[in-house]
C-alpha cells in the first residue's frame, strides 16, 4: 500500500512566507525535486515521504500541513 497526501498549499505557501523560505530553498532544504516542490504547491499529491521531508525542512508538524490522506493499494 502506498499513502499519497495532498498539503493544502495555502497553508503551504503561508508557511513558506513567514518563514521567507523560497521554492528553491525549500528544495534545498528538504532534498525535494524543484519540480516536486512546484507540484505540491500547484495542489498535486505527494508521497508520504515527500510531505514528512516539506514540513520537517518547515520546522511544522505535518498534519498542519496535510489536507488530505489517500491509501493506494499496490
């Protein structure tokens, strides 16, 4: 089974804002794709992985960030 998640990418984007962290840096930060960090901000899904990676590169918990969970069987 794999966890998909979708990060509200307001709160995403507000996160990003105050803590003046750009697309770039939080790739750098996380070890995320830019095109990755642009999908997720665009509202695509992401993996579990990914979202633990953004919000500990964030410093918030990520079910601040998460707004929806979907399990996919494989």
């Amino acid at each position: 089974m794999t966890k998909k998640i979708r990060i509200d990418r307001v709160k995403l984007i507000t996160y990003m804002a105050e803590k003046e962290i750009s697309a770039k840096q939080l790739s750098e930060l996380s070890g995320i794709t830019p095109s990755t960090i642009s999908n997720v901000r665009s509202g695509k899904t992401c993996s579990l992985k990914t979202a633990k990676a953004i919000a500990e590169a964030l410093c918030v918990p990520i079910k601040l960030l998460a707004s929806e969970v979907y399990t996919n069987a494989v």
